[in-house]
C-alpha cells in the first residue's frame, strides 16, 4: 500500500507560473525524495532531503520537510512545457530499510 | 554507464502463461530493486537485493513471483501462472552500496499486459 498522500492528483498551470505540490506521509523517516515520471517511462531522481533538514533548493526546485506534520512539498519555478510529467514523493523509512514507498503522485501540465 | 536497462520493453501474454524479465542494473550498483506500478498509481515495493542476496520481500510478491540476482549483476523477475491482475509496469532500480547516497537509478520499465 501507498506511503501517503500527494495533492493535488493533477494540476495544469500555464507556462511561467509557479507549481506546488504536497506530499504527506505517515511513519518516521530517514529521508524524502521527490521523483518525476514522464509519460509510460521509468522515473528520473530530483532532489532529496534528508529529516533533519527543512528546506533544500536545486535549480528551479524548492523542497520543504515538516517532520511533525510530516509533510513535504516541491515547489517548481518558472514552470517549462518540458515540466509536465507526474511527480511522486517518496520515503525512504527509518531503521535501515531499504525500499522507497511512493506516493500517488501529482499529474502536472504546463501549458503553453 | 548506459544506466539501468529493462527488457523487454513491452510484453503481452494470455492470462495462465509465464513471463520472465530482466534487469541490468548500473554497473558496480550492489543494490537492486523491483517495484510494480498500476495506471494512475505510484510505486510499489516488490522485492530487494544486495549482491545475490534477497533481503526484503514485499507481501505482494505471491508465490506465483520469483525473482533472482544469481551472480550479482541482472536480475530476473519471473511470474508464473499470469492474471489479469498481474497487468502493471514491472521497474527495476538500482544503487551503489556506498557512498551514502540514497536515491534510487530507474530503469524505463517492463509493461505487462494479460489478456
């Protein structure tokens, strides 16, 4: 089963705007990675932060950690018609495990 | 380094045959893992290697399910007796024992269709 909850399901923006999108999770982590997957395809790493941190930024990425309302969000900047994809959040959970436990994701289309 | 690579790409097959796919993960990564992704749905965790061992399997992975790292390098994913249900995109991950990264190296998937 699914680790939580992202939102919203599908999102559509027009090109330029910004992108948010939330993830919330339900057990203790050791880190969270956000995860794009363009159409049919394998899904390509973002960015990753790790619980003791808040905030991490990569390009045109912004990443927020809440661990006591365990939620996260990504935030995508001056959004490209090259953005649209699903995004997933991921956990990678405490006490050495291995596995990622995805969310549902959040479809995003930019329009040009 | 080609990354991680799935074959094949596609496969159809009627419901009771048996499948097999492959997996060659990024050279040298010690760690390999298999997740099951249904339309419209994220991820799920299928099983995980580390070298030739299987160290976690997940509930979903029924007796009908096997899989092998036999010398270390690819994987295979064999499901016997197929349903309808085992319909999904099969993914293959991997990543480097050390190093302290933790983010995971897809490849682009095997999508499995059952009739």
């Amino acid at each position: 089963s699914q680790q939580g909850e992202e939102d919203p399901q599908a999102l559509s923006i027009q090109e330029g705007e910004n992108a948010t999108m939330n993830c919330s999770y339900k057990t203790s982590i050791n880190n969270l990675q956000w995860y794009r997957q363009n159409s049919g395809r394998g899904l390509v790493h973002l960015i990753l932060i790790r619980s003791n941190e808040r905030e991490k930024h990569s390009g045109r990425l912004r990443v927020t950690l809440d661990t006591s309302k365990k939620s996260s969000s990504l935030l995508i900047t001056a959004s490209r018609a090259a953005d649209t994809a699903s995004y997933f959040c991921a956990t990678g959970p405490e006490g050495g495990a291995q596995k990622l436990v995805f969310g549902q994701g959040t479809r995003l289309t930019i329009n040009p | 380094d080609t990354g991680v690579s799935q074959n094949p790409r596609h496969k159809i097959t009627k419901r009771g045959q048996n499948v097999t796919f492959r997996c060659d993960p990024i050279s040298e990564h010690n760690r390999l893992y298999w997740y099951r992704q249904t339309l419209g749905q994220g991820p799920e965790f299928l099983t995980y290697f580390q070298n030739e061992a299987q160290l976690e399997k997940s509930r979903l992975l029924s007796d009908r399910f096997s899989a092998e790292r036999p010398k270390g390098s690819f994987s295979t994913l064999e499901i016997q007796r197929t349903e309808q249900g085992d319909s999904a995109m099969y993914l293959c991950a991997s990543r480097p024992l050390a190093g302290g990264r933790n983010e995971q190296f897809f490849g682009p998937g095997t999508r499995l269709t059952v009739l």
